[in-house]
C-alpha cells in the first residue's frame, strides 16, 4: 500500500514537473517570437561579443579590479615601471579588441554600423585604434535586404496588393541604403486611377522602405548602446559628459527617423511650399519631390524621381581640385569641421554638466555616411586649410595672420580656376596641332594622353563658377524654410542635396531630399531666431545682442554680456582669421559658460552649420546672418503685425533684465496695446 501511495505521488510530482515545464517551454518560445524577445535575443548577441572585452578593460584598468588594486601597491613601493607600462598597456588593449568590436557591428548590422560610422568621424575621444577600424565601414558598408525576400512583402501588405498592379516596374538593387530602410527606383503603372498620371517621366518613383524590424530593433539597440557606453564611462574609456552627447543625439535621431508618417508631412508642407512663386525655390533652381499619398503609409514613402548625382560627388571633385583631401568622404570632411566648431563654441557646457546646455552640440554629431550627414563652420575652415598640403597649411598659417579669410580663401580658388584655365587652353592647343596636317604627327602619344585625361577641365571651370551660385540657393531656402515656412530640414549635408540635369537649361538644378530631419518652429520661436541673427547682422552693440539672445532663454555662469555677443557672433557672423586661433577660443571659454542652451535655436544653429561648412570646405567664406537677414526681419514684421493677445502677455514681462531694454521695446510696446485693447473691450462688453 505503502508503494503504490508512494507511486502515485512520483507520477503525480512528475507530471507536475512536466507540465510545469512544458509551460515554461511555451511561454519562453512565445516571448522569444515576440518583438520584445527578438530584441532581447539580440542584445544577448551584442553582449557575447562585447563582455569579454569589457571585463578585460575592467581587470586591467578599472580601480575596483583586484589586479589593478595590486599594481598600485607595487607602485607605491617604488616601482616605477609599473606606471610607465600602463599607457602602453592600454594601448594594446585598444589595438587587441579594436577588430573585436567591428566583427560584433558587422554580425549585428543596422544601428551597430551606423555607430560605427560617426564614431569614426567624430570629434569625442574616441581611441584611434577604434577610429581606424570603424572608419572602414565608411566604404566597406555591409549589404542591403534581398528585395524578394524582405522589402517586397513589405510593400505589399502596406499596399494591400501586389505590386504588379500599381508598378510597372521596380528596380531590385536600392539606389540607397541606410539603417532604418532602403530607396528603390521604380515607374508607375500608366493610367492608374489611384497614381493619376500618364507622363513617363511622371512615372518614375523612388520607394522608401522601412526595414521590417526596425519598429522593434532600433529600440532595442538604442537600449543596448545606452548600456554599453554607461560602463564604458563607468571604466573611464570615454568621458560622461561626451558620451552622453553622442547617445542622447544619437537616440533622438534614429526613433525621429523611424516616423515615416512625419517625415510624410514634413515633405509635403515643403513641396507645396516650393510651388510658391514668392518662394526661392523657383527663383534659385531648386527643386523637391512630390508626394504620392495614396502610395504612403507609416513603413512607406513614395515620391517622384529626382535624376543626377549628389552635390558630395561633384563638391568631392572640386575638393580635390583645390588640393584637399577628401579621402575619409566629403561628408567626414564637413561633419568633422562642424563638430570641431560647435564644440568649442560650447565646450564649457561639458564642464558644467548641464544636458541642456550639451544639446546645441548634440545637434551637430548624428547622421552616418551610408545615406546621410555631413557638417562645419569656424573650424571647417581650419580642418580645411589644415588637409590640404604642407606648404598650402603653412602658408594658410602665415596668410591668416595677415590677411583677411576672405581674401584666402579667394586667392585659393582662384589659383584653381587660373589653372583650369590654363590646361583647358593647353588641351585645346594639343588638339589644334593634332588636327594640322604637317604638325600633327609631330605630337607625341604621351600629350595625346594627357589631353584625354585633362579633357573635363572646361567643364570643371563651368561647374566652380556655378558653386557660389548652389551655395546662395541653399542658404536662401533653408531660410524660407525656417523664418518664412517654420518647417526645416535640420539634416542639410551634401548627401541629401542632388545635382538635377535640366533640359530646358544650361544650368542644372538642385535637389533636396530626405526629410526624416525636420524640425518645426512656431511664430514666437521664428522671431526669436530672427531677433538674434539680425543683431548679428546689424553688428548691433554687444548689449543688444546679448539681450536677444537672454531673449531665448540662453543661461550661463556669470551672465557675461561680452561672452554672449562673441557667442552670437561665431554663430551667425562671418569668419574672422581670430577664429582660426585656438587661443582665441580658450579665452572666450574662459570669461564664461553655458549652462543651459535653447531647444529652438539648437537645430538652427546645427543646419547654418552644415551650410556653412560645405560652403568653407569650398573657399567660400559666408555669414549666415547676412545671408538671412532678409528673411528674418520679414519673420519679425509678420510676428509684430499679426501678434495675439495671448502672445502679447507672453511678451509683456520680457523686460525684466536691464539688457533687454531698448531691443523689445517696439514688441512690449505692441504687447501693451494689445493688453489695453483687449481691457476696453472687456469692459464695453459688460
């Protein structure tokens, strides 16, 4: 009895067992299939690569580790060898683990790669043992999805049909690939009712595609890079305040980008804006896609075809006509140059700590070099003076103490097109004398050569002419884009800007895509930025560039009115050979810091900083406030004639800080007729 009540308690345990693990077995395989164990199971992938070579990091260096406990012991009983090994140490620790971590970004693909790409060109600390090996993933960029296999399932549960039946063709190798998506070239079928369209070139198409699992992978990897660059402040590899830079800017890029129905809007609005008449676009030559909305969903972009190559290419050639080197990419070039800038320009923000104060400089790191970035300014012109050749800086050193920027950038480009000229001449020459009967055999094969090769110069000297003529449309539209429309791509690198081929012109046009970027501005914020940029403009005295900035809400240690005008100034004046110094930068750092910086002015300052910076890397030294000041002051007549009463009592108090005083008089005192109109009329109502 004894055994069989002893049986059925074993069989009885074991079926509980069983069950229970049955259960746990099911509900595991679940989460796994779910989005959130798909990202768990892909953190786990990130982490077997990557804890090994953090625990190494972590036994040789970080102050916990019992290891390092040990040689300081030996240290402080004199062994000097022991300090002098460290650096080397470290060193080899970064060449050891450096291809590591590029083998765990290429495993993983999507956001890994992308980190590794503006890693590799960014200005943070970054060991160079890395830098090196990230910088190959420039050009070694891993593959796009099959379109079979991945982007045509896509397509047609979005569509909800095949897609035979809305185009006629698509082209299965992407014209761009990035993280999040690819863009594929395509024609819509002829006569479709929904397409309404029957010109062929109306037809052409360019899809974007949101990758299946982005929705739940760049989440997921945003987490897992967050958790990574924690322990790699907590070992001391990277600064907190840098890291926090690079993840915070890097994190708000990809989840804005992952809003397809956004970036949807942001294009249209800019579209519609660009068939105004009264807008730049038409004046300048500049033209953007149209929207098909019944071809959009929020994993679909579909919009017309722009044809022609992207201004990076045709800017890379001008480069390297100008003796610059442009080997780690145009858009490393700009970026690079940007961040240099916006760092000085804040770098007291790092050591203050404040985040909001590092959001200026978090606007100026993101975007990767697969499909997107670039940037620039003060420094931009330093990194570019300091890429070209040893006697072209040293002269660039000596010229700037001597002469204006302007006027060195203009002798370097025209010293270019001087020897455009001459070798078109050369060519034309060879060819003349190939052609006479008598000469023509007396010229030698090798300047046959050379006369092909050199064949382009004309055209090289036609396309640096038109330069200046891209760099005022640009600017001209970004600013309709900002002060007159309140929508603006914040993203304008070369990448995102395509030489168009017209028909009907000499003259090509630009092209301006990916919206994914985009930041809009309400009439208050527009006026604030208008306010300030015309001070700048003005060369207004220093209280009353100081006071509109204070305006926006900019905050530092000591309230340095100086400070914020020479701020101001390197934002939005022209370059001076001043800025070229680094000294000059310290001193400014020294009189004061920024401990808070504003929202709206952030991404503003990031895209005349992109515009800026291709514009120097191209000799061309601009001011963004001249450039603007047209558009900004139409911004402030527009806000002061159609202010609100509800914006009026916003404005009434802004007085409060004796700098402001006599820069918004003109807006208090709309604001107090305002208040008073809306009083009387109260009081006539009762």
């Amino acid at each position: 009895m004894l055994r069989v009540g002893l049986q059925r308690v074993a069989r009885g345990t074991a079926q509980v067992v069983s069950g229970s693990a049955l259960v746990a077995t099911t509900g595991v395989a679940a989460y796994v299939s779910t989005e959130q164990g798909r990202g768990m199971r892909r953190e786990l992938l990130f982490w077997k690569g990557v804890a090994p070579v953090v625990f190494d990091y972590y036994w040789n260096f970080a102050s916990s580790s019992p290891y390092v406990k040990y040689q300081k012991y030996l240290e402080q009983q004199g062994d000097k060898e022991v300090n002098e090994q460290e650096s080397k140490k470290l060193q080899e620790l970064h060449e050891r683990h450096a291809p590591e971590i590029l083998n765990v970004l290429l495993e993983l693909k999507g956001l890994y790669v992308k980190l590794g790409q503006v890693l590799s060109v960014t200005t943070l600390p970054i060991p160079e043992s890395y830098r090196s090996k990230f910088r190959t993933l420039q050009s070694d960029v891993p593959g796009w999805e099959a379109f079979e296999e991945s982007v045509k399932p896509v397509l047609e549960r979005e569509l909800n049909r095949p897609i035979e039946e809305i185009f006629e063709s698509i082209d299965p190798v992407p014209c761009g690939a990035a993280s999040i998506g690819q863009a594929h070239k395509a024609v819509l079928r002829a006569n479709d009712n929904d397409n309404n369209v029957d010109d062929d070139e109306d037809r052409q198409v360019i899809i974007k595609i949101q990758y299946p699992d982005a929705s739940w992978q760049i989440p997921a990897d945003i987490q897992c890079v967050g958790d990574f660059l924690k322990i790699c402040v907590f070992f001391g590899v990277v600064d907190e305040s840098a890291a926090n830079l690079s993840f915070n800017e890097f994190s708000r890029q990809f989840i804005a980008e992952l809003d397809y129905d956004q970036e949807r809007r942001n294009l249209q609005d800019i579209y519609q804006s660009s068939l105004d008449p009264k807008a730049p676009y038409q004046r300048r030559g500049v033209v953007v896609p149209q929207v098909y909305p019944e071809l959009c969903t929020s994993k679909i972009i579909t919009m017309t075809y722009l044809p022609g190559p992207k201004l990076e290419e045709e800017a890379r050639r001008q480069l390297q006509a100008l003796g610059i080197d442009t080997k780690k990419g145009l858009r490393s070039l700009v970026r690079t140059s940007a961040d240099t800038n916006s760092q000085k320009a804040n770098e007291q923000a790092f050591a203050n700590g404040n985040q909001s104060a590092r959001d200026v400089n978090d606007d100026t790191l993101e975007n990767d070099p697969e499909t997107e970035s670039t940037q620039s300014q003060n420094d931009a012109d330093s990194s570019t003076l300091a890429s070209q050749g040893s006697w072209q800086r040293t002269a660039a050193q000596i010229g700037s103490k001597l002469v204006s920027v302007n006027s060195l950038l203009g002798t370097v480009r025209m010293a270019r097109r001087v020897q455009l000229w001459c070798t078109v001449l050369s060519v034309k020459s060879i060819d003349i004398l190939s052609e006479t009967p008598l000469l023509g055999s007396m010229v030698p094969s090798s300047l046959h050569t050379w006369a092909e090769d050199h064949s382009t110069a004309s055209k090289q000297s036609e396309r640096m002419a038109l330069t200046k003529e891209w760099i005022d449309a640009l600017f001209d539209v970004h600013g309709h884009q900002i002060f007159n429309l309140g929508c603006f791509n914040a993203d304008a690198h070369p990448g995102n800007i395509l030489v168009v081929e017209d028909e009907n012109s000499s003259k090509p046009k630009l092209g301006l895509i990916d919206f994914g970027q985009c930041r809009r501005l309400t009439r208050r914020e527009q006026a604030q930025v208008a306010r300030l940029l015309v001070s700048v403009a003005n060369n207004e005295p220093d209280e009353v560039i100081a006071a509109a900035f204070r305006d926006m809400g900019i905050q530092t240690k000591n309230d340095s009115t100086e400070f914020l005008s020479k701020f101001a100034k390197l934002m939005f004046g022209p370059l001076q050979s001043y800025h070229l110094d680094h000294a000059w930068h310290k001193e400014l750092h020294k009189q004061d810091g920024v401990t808070y910086f504003p929202n709206q002015l952030s991404l503003v300052y990031r895209t005349s900083m992109l515009l800026r910076g291709l514009a120097v890397s191209l000799q061309f030294n601009v001011s963004v406030g001249d450039l603007w000041k047209e558009q900004a002051l139409e911004a402030l007549d527009r806000y002061d004639s159609t202010l609100t009463v509800e914006e009026a009592y916003e404005m009434a108090p802004v007085a409060s800080h004796p700098a402001r005083k006599g820069v918004l008089v003109i807006r208090r005192e709309t604001a107090k007729e305002l208040v008073q109109d809306m009083q009387e009329s109260t009081v006539a109502s009762r």
